[in-house]
C-alpha cells in the first residue's frame, strides 16, 4: 500500500540547541492540503546501567511540562559532531556519575513518531565505574537503584511514566535476569 504525501513547502521556524521546529505545507495522495508542523533532532541515546548485582540504576527528575518528577533512565539528545555512544556515555556520567566498561547497543526506537524525527539508540551499560554526577545546571537529579521486579512494579502502578522509558524498558526488559 502506497500512501505518500507530497511535500509543497518547508519553513523553518525557529533553530534551538536541541532542535529545529519546521512547519510542512503538504498534500495528501487523496488531494488534501494542510500544515505539518514537526520537529527534527540529531537524535538521542538512553542508557540502562546494570549494576553486578543486577540492581538498575535509575534516575528521578523534575519534569517542567508535567510538573513533576518522573522515574527515568539517563537519556540526553546529541549534541554536534557527537555520536549514539559517545552520548550515551556522556549522559550516563552526567546525570548518574557512572562510567561504563561495557556499552551495549540494544536497538532504537522513535519516541514520537508523529511530532519528530527523533531516533532514540538504547544501550545496556556494565562494568560500572561510581563517580560523581555532573547534571546540568537546570536538572534536578536524584540517582537511585532498583531491582528488575521493582521497575516491573513501578511501570504497573504508574509511578514509571515517561513514555521513552517505557518504550526502552521492552526492549531492554528481555536482556535482564529476574
């Protein structure tokens, strides 16, 4: 089944270190027109650091738009000229102080597929090394350890509520002991 639309006008409107937001003017295959606005991203890495005891260390963050904290995994967009490992290392020592030994990729996904462009690479990371957590001034970062059940808990009663770990913890869930 072909259904591809056709692209009349691209605008940016604005450019920002994170991202750049365009507004598409487009047609549909069945002849509609209208505005596509969407935002396009260098990416993101997110990383579920393991500790030998298998315990998984997470981090809970304040969250403008909800206005709350979220349980999430380290996760961070990339920056220019980095790429999915490079980030995935910075965001780990960053926001948690760990620093990996072993950096597993574990596949990608797209948060939201309908408003960006983003591809988000998942990695396993082991054979950590504790430091000290280095969160940009603007985050507020508590860094935690769970069990793998206890995460299985906290996604099932929603306290575990950001989409993008959510969407990591299926793929990752399978590369983890019980």
């Amino acid at each position: 089944m072909q259904n591809h639309w056709q692209t009349i006008s691209t605008e940016v409107k604005t450019i920002n270190p994170w991202w750049t937001y365009i507004v598409d003017v487009f047609k549909t295959p069945k002849g509609l027109e209208g505005e596509y606005h969407k935002i396009k991203t260098r990416g993101a890495s997110m990383v579920v650091p393991v500790l030998p005891d298998g315990r998984i260390v997470i981090i809970k963050q304040y969250r403008y738009l909800p206005d709350r904290y979220s349980w999430e995994f380290p996760c961070g967009q990339l920056k220019e000229h980095e790429n999915f490992e490079e980030c995935a290392r910075a965001e780990l020592e960053e926001e948690t102080g760990y620093r990996a030994g072993e950096l597993i990729n574990i596949g990608e996904f797209m948060p939201y597929n309908g408003v960006a462009d983003e591809w988000c690479r998942l990695f396993l990371a082991k054979n950590l090394e504790e430091g000290k957590a280095r969160p940009e001034a603007t985050e507020e970062i508590e860094v935690e350890t769970r069990r793998v059940d206890e995460i299985d808990r906290m996604i099932h009663t929603g306290e575990i509520f950001d989409g993008q770990t959510l969407a990591a913890w299926s793929l990752m869930r399978p590369h983890l002991f019980s």
